[in-house]
C-alpha cells in the first residue's frame, strides 16, 4: 500500500524548493552572445571599471590605444567557488580580439580573473595587466587566479615569448605557460578560449582556437588545487592593461558554467565582430570619390599653407634610434598638461641635466615623473639617448621604469615611474631628522640588497652587459615601501657579453670612480662594484665618501673604515644615528663587503653575483676577509689635465624630491685625497666640477 502519512507529505512539501535552490546554487551558468541589446537580458549585465565601454554593436572594449591604462569586466555577482573546503568545478568560454597600435608590438595584455574584489585595488597597467602592484606579487593574500593571454614577453615575471598563454596564481610570474603558436594572440583575429577546470581532479585545462572547434588537446593542462587560492566567494571577469605600447582588447562573447559540465557553446557566426575595411566598390564610386577627393585636397593645400609651415616648424622630430627602441612616444601638449605648463610648484629637482618635474597622466591619472633634459649641457642629448638605449629595454623589480619620452624641437623629456620617497641621499643627508628616522637598520640592509640585485642583473642578467656607471646614493629611488630601485641611465654604457670595452670618455662622480678608469679610461663592471663598495660604506656610516669638511684635510670613507675594521672596532663605522640598533653580524658582512669592493685593483674585487650572495647570506663570517689595500703612492702634484678627460657630474641641489630617474644629491664640492682606494693622490688640491 502506498505511505499515506500527511506528515512525509509535509515534510517533502517544505525541502523541496531547498533542494531545488541547492540544485541551482550547485550548477549556474550564463552565456552572452555579444554584450548590450544582444547579451544577457537585454543589458550588459557586467560591472565594469576602468576605461572599459559598451560599443554600440553589442562588443566590449576593455582597452583603447593610449598608454598606461587598465580595463575590468566582471559578472556583477559573487560565485560560490569553494564548497566544503574543496574547489567546484567550472568551465567558461570566450571570444576576444587584440589588435595592437602598431603591426606585430602587443601592448599589454589580457586574462580571464577570478578575484575577491572586482575593483582590484591598487593594480597597476603595463606588464601587471591590471591585476596586481608590484608590491602584491606572490603574496598569498591576493587570492587572485588569472589566466593570461600576454603579447609582450616580460623578463622580470619570465616570460617565454611576446605570444604565449599562462596560469597565474597570486602572481604575474606564471606558474604553468605555452606558446599560443599557431594562434598569433595580436593579430585582429577573433580567438576563442576555453578555461576548465575538474574540481575532482583538480586538473586545469585551457585551449584556444581561432574557430568555433575545441581542439582535442588541451594548450596547458596543469593540476593545481584551486582551493588554496580562492576565497568561498570569488567574482569572475576579465582584465586588460596597456603599456608604452598599446592595445585595443575586446570581448565579444562569454560563457560560463558552475559546477560541473561544459560552459555552453558559442559559435564565432553569432557573435558580433569588428568592421573590416569595405571592398569591391565600383569604378564609378572610386572615379567620383577621387575626383572629389582630389578638389578637397587643392582647396585645403591653398589655405592650409601657413598653418602647415607652422607645424613644420614646430613638429617632433623622429631620430633612427627612436625607431630601433620603440615607436611610442608621449605626445608633447599631454606631458604638459600633466606637468601644468612645467610649474615650479611641480618642480621635484634639479641638476646638470636639467630639471624634474611631478606630473599627472591626463588620460590614466597616473602620477610621474617627467624629467626636461637640458640639451644644452655636455650631458644633454648623449644622456637621453643613453636612458633610452639601455633602460628603455630593461625590466626588474629594482630598477626605475621608463614609461617613455617625448622630443619637441629642443626639448628632450623622459616619462618614470613616481617615486614617492625620493632619493635615499635626501634620507641619508638632507637634514631632516624624520626621514633619517625611516632608515633604519633593517631598511638600510634591503635597500642594499636591492642595489646589489638591480646591478647583477645589469651585468649579467641581461642579453647585452649594461654597465650603469654612475652608482651612488642620490640615483637610488625609494619607493612607497622604501624599497630601492636604481636608476639615472644617463651615463650607461653597453656591450655585447664576452665583448672587451672599449676606451671611453671618463665619467662618473667622484668618490665612487674607480681608480684605473684615470688611468685606463674603459668602462668595466668591476668599476660599477666599486662604486656599489663606496654605497655600502655610505649607507653603513651614514657618511659620504669623501667629506672635504670632516677633517683639516679630507675624509675618505673607506681609508676610515679600513682602519676601524683593522682595529677591530667595526661598531665605530656605523651610523651612530642607529643609535645600536641594528644586527651586528649584518653590519660586519656589509663592512667587508663594502671594503673588498673598494679595493683599488680591480682583479680583486668580486663580482655583484658575489656580492649578492654574501648580501643576502647576511652573516659576516660566510664573508671572506677583504683583502688589505697597497700602501698609498708617494703623494705627488700638477695632475695637468685630469678634469679635461674625467666627466665628474656633481651632486645638485634638491628643493623637494620623489621622483624616479633623477640624480641628485645636496650640493657638495667634490675632492680628491691621499688614499689607495680614491681616484687620484691629491691631497689637498681640490677638483671641482
């Protein structure tokens, strides 16, 4: 007989919709066939941030071609990514176009994002692709997971090539990668994406095709538990950033399933595209077009004469080189407006290379620093082209980036990335208690450390050998988290690995210009060592490396503190501003190093891989004993000549500074003394320069 029982009858009544609710809850998907009139309900539907925009023919553009912007769409509710402490399954197809400002250069990126916040606060555009900061990257706390789908290959996050897809969890360095070969990610195509992942398995697939198929195989396939990186509620969308080069990045189609099985099929016929160029027009339209074209053009030619002859006059002049590194450029009237005109209220320093500048990006709102060249003096346009050529190219964390430059008739101007807390000469030297304050021992230990990694990179890290030539205090830049970045590449010099530099014009500033360069003239990385010696004894001391003022006849940093070490009494070159707070095993490794980089023959020197090493072993005894130095030459006179052939640029007065890719210091005359480790034997004859 069947069960009649009214209770049962109740209870079904009551659990039924809940587990309908569960039903949906466990399985939700969505599919936009185009965004707009033709998506999701007839509305769009999406949160979108940034510079995205809903175009009239139903296709989301997440970025335009201007530089330095970032583009965000994400379905405008949480989904429930995580149930029980496990992973659910998904799967999501989707349509999009790259097509770059110019032929073959991506600029920056794409990637599908599954992300706790839908603003993504604090994300920067260029390589980070408007998903994290630099100070986020690896940081478990991000709970970002992002699939990239990068057209520009970035040495800092290891990048394969400029044409690749990658997985990328908390972090832009991508934990699983592939060539999209054949798909050409840049090339104006449609291209259609598949992102799925088996909860069960906690195995990741992604594909990519150009038609509407799937393809068998999978492009990466790569077992991850995504429950270690999603939160129980995550948002999903799609992010996309520019850089110096830029990209227009659109979204045409969307699809999304939760919770086990495939997203629903979209098939490329039924989703908008973007207009190609009209074709086959007949004879009669191009004969009546050309000729009206034709008298349009004789008409504007006659009155347009002088207007013509003005912008002639005043256009950019595009160089050769220019080309070979990049054809972006900062338009001239937008650096303007972000500087306002250039006003001394925005003016951040100054030097013999002109001056530098805050500005505000008009179109990102992006703070900067502009630097003028002054073309007019002997470092003038050799320097701009030299930042260009060597900085322009390279991409570490602990370098200044260049963001670009811009000529107008005699204005040479570069474009960096703001950094807020100037430069650690202001900090070490420039007279303000508080920001003396900030350096600790701890902050003093990694800005070192910084340097250390900026240089290696410089001479070995790269394809060509970079040798920055200008080490010291004022031309490393602190950023918000008082992290170090090098930078001022106005005197760098390169050349091809395993190459023999070549005799060059002497540069540098005194007290870090290794001693043979007077006598050899050519630029090498042991010279950059040396210089990086005299930092760290600057840094450890809190003392510049020659001080004319200190005593009757000048101080030389590392003859102080080679006699305070050879005495045992390593705690005396500290900065008594530490006020003993800091790790003696610490201070003493910095010590030795900072004296065995110093040492006056280069072949006894080590090499910054060295350097770093032992920088980071942090403990004085993993450091070998600096070797002594020879004793000082007979002291002699009339060094006829010298400041002829050593370009010495000094140290320049700062009203306020936070910027990057300056270099300045307080203004100091500059000097030579009696010791093996300076530049020349010239006690008490002064070179100023």
């Amino acid at each position: 007989m069947p069960n009649t029982n009214p209770k049962l009858h109740i209870l079904i009544f009551f659990l039924l919709p809940l587990f309908l609710l569960a039903s949906l809850a466990a399985s939700q998907e969505f599919t936009y066939k185009g965004f707009g009139a033709s998506g999701a309900g007839g509305n769009v539907n999406l949160t979108l941030n940034g510079v995205t925009e809903l175009r009239t023919d139903g296709i989301l553009r997440l970025t335009n071609e201007t530089s330095r912007l970032i583009g965000h769409a994400f379905y405008p509710s949480p989904l429930r990514l995580v149930r029980n402490g496990s992973a659910v399954s998904f799967s999501t197809a989707f349509a999009f176009t790259v097509v770059p400002e110019y032929p073959k250069l991506g600029g920056h990126g794409f990637a599908f994002v599954a992300a706790p916040d839908p603003r993504l606060r604090g994300a920067l555009p260029s390589q980070y692709l408007g998903l994290l900061s630099a100070a986020d990257i690896g940081n478990a706390t991000n709970h970002v997971f992002a699939v990239e789908f990068d057209t520009v290959q970035d040495f800092e996050f290891g990048d394969i090539n400029d044409n690749h897809v990658g997985v990328d969890l908390n972090s832009l360095v991508s934990n699983a990668s592939a060539s999209a070969a054949p798909v050409n990610l840049k090339s104006g195509d449609i291209v259609l994406a598949w992102v799925d992942y088996d909860g069960a398995a906690r195995l990741l697939n992604i594909s990519i095709a150009t038609g509407s198929e799937k393809p068998a195989a999978p492009l990466i396939s790569f077992r991850v538990d995504l429950a270690g990186v999603f939160r129980e509620e995550m948002y999903v969308g799609f992010s996309a950033s520019t850089g110096l080069l830029a990209s227009s990045h659109y979204l045409m189609g969307w699809s999304f399933r939760l919770g086990g099985g495939a997203a629903p099929r979209l098939d490329l016929s039924s989703l908008p595209s973007l207009p190609r160029p009209k074709e086959g027009k007949n004879r009669t339209s191009m004969i009546l077009a050309s000729t009206f074209s034709a008298f349009v053009a004789l008409v504007v030619l006659v009155s347009a004469g002088a207007y013509a002859a003005y912008r002639i006059k005043n256009r950019d002049v595009i160089e050769p080189w220019e080309l070979d590194y990049g054809p972006h450029r900062f338009k001239y009237a937008e650096l303007r407006r972000a500087t306002r005109g250039f006003r001394e209220r925005e003016l951040l320093g100054f030097g013999g290379f002109g001056k530098v500048y805050r500005g505000v990006l008009p179109g990102s709102g992006e703070t900067v620093a502009v630097k003028r060249v002054n073309h007019e003096s002997r470092q003038g346009l050799r320097e701009f082209v030299a930042e260009i050529a060597s900085i322009g190219r390279l991409r570490h964390r602990n370098l200044v980036q260049l963001q670009g430059w811009c000529r107008r008739r005699g204005d040479l101007l570069l474009v960096y990335d703001y950094m807020p807390n100037g430069s650690l000469d202001r900090h070490l030297f420039g007279g303000d208690h508080l920001k003396a304050s900030r350096l600790t021992w701890a902050v003093r230990h990694r800005i070192l450390r910084d340097v250390a990694s900026a240089l290696l990179y410089l001479h070995e890290g790269w394809d060509h050998v970079v040798l920055h030539r200008d080490v010291k205090a004022s031309n490393v830049l602190l950023d918000g988290d008082m992290s170090a970045r090098l930078g001022d590449f106005g005197l760098a010099k390169l050349h091809e690995r395993g190459a023999n530099p070549s005799t060059t014009r002497v540069v540098g500033t005194l007290g870090y210009l290794a001693p043979e360069l007077t006598r050899t003239g050519k630029a090498t990385a042991s010279a950059d060592v040396f210089a990086f010696g005299a930092l760290v004894l600057e840094v450890v001391a809190g003392r510049r490396p020659i001080e004319p003022r200190a005593l009757p006849e000048e101080l030389v940093l590392a003859e102080w503190a080679w006699e305070r070490y050879a005495a045992g009494e390593v705690e005396k070159v500290v900065d008594a501003r530490l006020d003993g707070a800091y790790d003696a095993g610490e201070v003493a490794a910095a010590v030795k190093v900072g004296l065995w980089c110093s040492h006056p023959a280069p072949a006894a020197r080590p090499t910054m891989r060295e350097v770093a090493r032992y920088l980071d072993g942090g403990e004085a005894g993993e450091v070998p004993e600096p070797p002594p130095p020879p004793p000082p030459p007979p002291a002699c006179s009339g060094e006829v000549g010298f400041d002829d052939f050593v370009h010495s640029f000094p140290s320049s007065s700062v009203e306020r500074a936070a910027v990057a890719g300056a270099g300045w210091n307080s203004g100091t005359q500059t000097s030579v003394a009696t010791f093996p480790y300076s530049p020349l034997s010239m006690r008490s004859s002064h070179v100023s320069v």
